[in-house]
C-alpha cells in the first residue's frame, strides 16, 4: 500500500515538475498575475491528476492538451471571478480584452509557439477552424493595439 | 467537358485571389502553415495588392509585439511554490483526500444527506421535548392548615407521614 502511494507521489511530482512551468506562463499570460496564476495551475493540476486510472492511460500529448484545457478553463473563471481582462493599456491587456476562445489560440500559438495541428489537439477543435479563430484573433488584438496606440 | 473543368477551375483561381479570400489565409502564411500552393497565391497577390499588404505588415508587427512581451515574461514564477507542490500530491497519494477529489459529486451527496439527516433528528428531538406529555405518577396538591400558615404538600408520601402525625 505504502509502495503504491510512494510510486503515485513520484508520478504526481514527475508531471508537475514537466508540466508547471508552461502552465504557469499560460496562466500568467491569461490572469496577469503571479499568484493567480499559481491558484490555477494548482487547482488544474488537482482536477486532472485526482482522475488517476484515466491519467495514467494518457499519452505525453493527451496529458498536455488535458493541463492546458483545464488551466485555461480555471484560468477564464478566476479571471471572470475577479473581474480582470478589461482594464489596463499594455499589450496583454489586449490579449485580455479578446474572447476566451480566441485568447486561448493567440496565446498557444503566438506566446507558446504551438502549431496549428498541437492547438488543434488541445482545443479540440479542427485545424481549419483554428486557423479561422487564429484569423479573426489577430486581427481584432491588431485593432486593439492600434487603438492603444501601441502599434 | 474538359474545357468546363478547365473554365471552371480558372474562375474558381480568379476567385482565390480576391482580397477577401486570400486575408484569412494571411496569418497562416505568415506563420508558415500554408501548403507550398497556397503559399505561392497568396505571394503572388500580395506582391501586387498593397491593402493587403498593409494589413500583413500591421498583423506582423502585432505578432512581433505580442513575442516581445511574452519573453518579457508574464509575471508568473516559473515553478509553483512547496507548499501548493506538497498539497497536490497529498491530494493525490492520501487515500481518503484522493477518494474525495475522485468522488467528489458522491461526496457532496453524502454530506447533504448526513447533515439533512441531523437537522431532521435535532428538530425532532426538540419538538418531543417541548410537546410530551408530563411522564411518572399524578402528583396530588393538597392544602393542609397547620396553625396559621398553609402548607402545600405536593406528594403523597408527605401527606401519609402528615396524617400520621
């Protein structure tokens, strides 16, 4: 019993220390402060590793699109909990400003340099309309920096 | 038949190149992720269209921006701190914490049951013991006169030993 909780506390430690870095700069990009970040990085990290039977059948991939679904989704309501993303004039502040959708593809493939088929897999979405929600994502945070004046 | 197909695959080139079509293939392009022959289409109108190409060279320096800011950072550490590391993987490896983040609808069904349960017995409890009826034997309240003062004796014991005096 001791053996299995000692082999499930490695794993758990193993995929933090893969996964948080990234997840945190997601998080980070998204609440635009260290320490919300941390509370959703945490309670992702929760919500995915408490399903262990289903964790451990995941591939590399599958778990990593898993962590950032789920980060994402904490990260949307603590943002909309705490009221962020419509104050502020620097450049991610017009990231902010977009829809949840179309902040999750600017961030994955612009910040995180993803590609379309990797934001695919994570979003669940089919490529041709991730590169449509690319399109219009772009654009609109272009139309938001120029009216900031910072393009 | 042929020369349809040929007609046919001419206009739909001829669309391809509107401005409209070929936008939504622009951040793509930029990025890379086109096929070589869409590429090439869209290469070619933005050498000769210069709506396009402003708006290519606004969505690139939007892009350019965006890739600044993040190396900058985000504000956020890099690892999370021991404490929040240590509360994962108790919530992970504790058998009872883990059954409870896993059954966690279960869990909140129990509960609301278990505390349902004690209100509705507390409750009960203190609605017996404000409407019971008065339990042992009927007392009997007699009055005797003993010289000036009245004296209430309230039990019948009492008042056997009283007439015995």
């Amino acid at each position: 019993m001791d053996s299995h909780r000692k082999y499930k506390g490695n794993t758990a430690e193993r995929i933090i220390s893969e996964y948080e870095g990234a997840l945190l700069r997601y998080a980070g990009l998204i609440l635009g402060s260290g320490s919300l970040a941390q509370d959703a990085v945490e309670a992702a990290f929760i919500m995915v590793l408490k399903d262990s039977d289903k964790m451990m059948g995941l591939s590399r991939d599958q778990l990593l699109a898993e962590l950032y679904r789920t980060v994402h989704h904490v990260a949307v309501t603590i943002a909309g909990r705490q009221q962020l993303c419509s104050t502020g004039t620097d450049v991610m502040a017009a990231v902010r400003k977009l829809e949840p959708a179309e902040q999750q593809v600017i961030i994955l493939k612009i910040l995180e340099g993803k590609s379309n088929a990797e934001i695919s897999s994570i979003v669940g979405l089919s490529e041709e309309r991730v590169a449509r929600l690319l399109y219009k994502s772009v654009m609109n945070v272009t139309g938001k920096l120029k009216k900031a004046g910072l393009l | 038949m042929n020369s349809e197909r040929i007609e046919s695959q001419i206009r739909t080139e001829k669309k391809m190149v509107e401005c409209e079509d070929i936008q939504p293939l622009l951040f793509d392009y930029m990025s890379r992720e086109l096929g070589e022959g869409r590429a090439a289409i869209v290469r070619e109108h933005l050498r000769k269209c210069r709506n396009c190409q402003i708006l290519a060279k606004d969505m690139q320096a939007a892009v350019d921006l965006l890739h600044k800011t993040s190396k900058a950072g985000s504000g956020s550490p890099e690892r999370l701190s021991e404490n929040r590391r240590k509360k994962i993987i108790w919530a992970f490896t504790h058998p009872i914490i883990s059954w409870i983040y896993k059954n966690i609808f279960i869990f909140s069904i129990i509960g609301a049951l278990i505390v349902i349960l004690t209100v509705w017995m507390f409750s009960k409890f203190l609605i017996e013991r404000r409407f019971a009826p008065l339990q042992g034997e009927p007392i009997t309240v007699i009055i005797v006169n003993h010289g000036q003062t009245n004296v209430v004796i309230g039990d019948t014991n009492i008042l056997k030993s009283v007439d015995q005096q």
